[in-house]
C-alpha cells in the first residue's frame, strides 16, 4: 500500500508540522507536502493559531501549480472538513483537483472525524490512510487528550539529585541541573500553554514560571492555591494572564477560578482545557506530583537526574516507574521520559 518515497515524504510532514509547537495550540499541529514525480512542488504548515491552515501554505508555496491534478499530497491529520476560523481543507484539495491524498491520521474532533477523508473520496480521489500513524499520533498526543479526554495535556517536570532528593531540608531553592538542561527546560515550557505549581513552591522559590533564553511563546502561569493563602507581592502574580484555581466558594474573578469539582486537580485540568490550554508544564512541588501520580492524572514525564549527592533533604515524588523510561544524556544530567499511556511513545 505504502512505499519507501510515502514515508519519506510522510516524515517530511510531520517534521513541518512540529515547527507549530507553541503556536498553534489548542489546533493540532499540521504539516503538509504536495509532490510530483519524486519531487516536492510545495510544502507549508499551521504556524500560528487562527493563521491558514498547512494544506493552504502548501498550496500558495508551490513551484508549478499546472501540474497539481496530478501530484500527491502527504498531510499528517485529516483534512478539516467544517468552517471554523478558516474554510475547510477538505472542499480546497478538492477544488484544485487533488486526486492523490496520504494521511497519517483521522481527526478525532467530532466536527471532521472521517468526514473529509469521505468528502475527498467522492470526489473521486484515491485517500490512503495509516501512513506513519503511530508517529503522527505522538506528535498531537496534546490535541489528541484534549478531544478525547476533555482535559488539558499533563506533563509532569522537576530534577532530582542521584540520591532522589529534589531540595534541601528547610526547602531553599537548589541549582540540581546543569546549565544547558536548565536552557532546554525553557524550550519546553515555551513549547507548553501553561505552567503550573502548588502554593508551596510559590513560597519557596518565588518564581516568575517565565520561558527565558529567548523564547518567543510565553506560557501562562497557573498556581493551586485552595485557601487562597497567597499575598499578591509575588513575582508569578505580576504575570498580566496569570491564574489561580483556588476552593473558597465566595470568590470567583476572571482570574481566581473557583473549582466545585469534588476531585480538585481534575477539575482543574478541566477548566483549563474549557478555557483554551491545551497543554499544562508542572513544575512543583512535591505534594502535587504526588497527588497527580496517586490519581493517575499525568499523561508524560521528565525527570532530571544530576549526578551530585545532597545526602539528606525533600524526597523526590514517588510512584513512577523509572524502568519504563526513554533515557537521553545532557553534560552530567540523564533525563527520564516516561509516557502514562504506551499509545503516546
């Protein structure tokens, strides 16, 4: 069904598509490529959300638009087939005559789901489906949770000594990674919609959940602060998107969220897909990965483990298992990736 070229072109679309991370959220992440006789004519992808949609960029970059009826074109997600922000894909590749289409795979968005894979088959074009799926489904595994879960996507992140501790005793912040990881841990969170930490971690280390080193995407700042215990001289509330999720029933502002849900973090991943984050960076502290561990309510992983012995202080968050683990080594930091679900690695 599939040969070598297929793929090489699939892959093609997927590494595009990757270039919308952090941009194009809560929208999957789309690439697109159009080609003609072993070569590529055109190629784009969704880079910004509410901006055109890949199989459009594809189609205003090609080389030669005479050939286009006879070309094929490799996308990773099914065409759109529903007016939103913009018209559908689907009725576009149609109208230009498109009568080739490889997809890695479905939408699972009830508005397309199938619907312009049909579409386009009875337009009469030829629509292969599955190519490089399990890859396709890893890269939108945040888009993916989002349509099926009904929740942001929940990654959980902190460093740990070699002896499994993640801080001192009297909890003062400690240098644990190196500076080139501490570099990356900027790109992932400009890579996130959100990061988010207990009240605890406010009070000991006063962060600004800022993505530096410059990061074009700014993620939102989101703190758990049920009793509402927090004064607003700290440097995460100067953040003019800033929220905080809190269970005092009498106060509920556009930024102080008040959860009802009786399972508190799940409401609050709820609420924050409800409002548009697709995507949640969990920094701390320890009480909250733990709680989000025990209640299976994580979806991926990363562990920083440095090689320097602390000897005593706050344990690292139990409950994950660490043998299930992608492992990749950066200076003297080994990083631990694990995925909830195997659906996603």
């Amino acid at each position: 069904m599939f040969v070598e070229s297929d793929r090489l072109f699939m892959n093609r679309a997927l590494f595009l598509a990757a270039r919308g991370q952090g941009t194009v959220s809560p929208n999957p992440m789309v690439g697109c490529v159009v080609v003609y006789d072993g070569r590529i004519i055109g190629e784009g992808w969704h880079e910004r959300y509410g901006g055109s949609h890949a199989e459009v960029n594809a189609l205003k970059n090609l080389s030669d638009s005479d050939i286009l009826a006879k070309s094929t074109v490799y996308v990773n997600l099914e065409p759109c087939a529903h007016y939103g922000k913009t018209p559908p894909c689907a009725l576009l590749l149609i109208q230009k005559g498109i009568k080739n289409l490889v997809v890695a795979q479905q939408d699972p968005n009830p508005l397309v789901s199938g619907k312009g894979i049909e579409l386009l088959a009875q337009s009469g074009a030829q629509v292969r489906v599955g190519l490089c799926e399990r890859e396709a489904k890893h890269l939108n595994r945040r888009f993916l949770t989002n349509i099926l879960k009904k929740r942001a996507y929940i990654l959980l992140k902190y460093a740990q000594s070699a002896d499994g501790y993640i801080s001192q005793l009297d909890k003062k912040p400690i240098p644990i990674s190196n500076a080139l990881t501490n570099r990356l841990v900027h790109k992932w969170r400009a890579q996130e919609d959100a990061i988010l930490v207990g009240s605890g971690t406010v009070l000991a280390d006063n962060p600004r959940l800022s993505a530096r080193f410059g990061q074009s995407n700014q993620p939102i700042p989101v703190v758990l602060d049920r009793n509402l215990s927090l004064s607003q001289d700290f440097k995460v509330f100067k953040h003019d998107k800033g929220l905080v999720f809190h269970q005092k029933k009498d106060i509920a502002t556009e930024r102080q969220i008040y959860i009802e849900h009786q399972d508190f973090l799940k409401g609050v991943f709820e609420k924050l897909y409800q409002i548009g984050i697709g995507s949640v960076l969990v920094e701390g502290g320890q009480q909250v990965h733990e709680a989000l561990i025990k209640n299976a309510l994580w979806d991926e992983a990363r562990v920083i483990v440095n090689e320097q012995i602390l000897h005593k202080g706050l344990p690292a968050p139990k409950g994950l298992d660490m043998s299930l683990a992608q492992t990749a080594n950066v200076a003297d930091d080994r990083i631990f990736t694990l995925f909830r679900e195997s659906f996603f690695q």
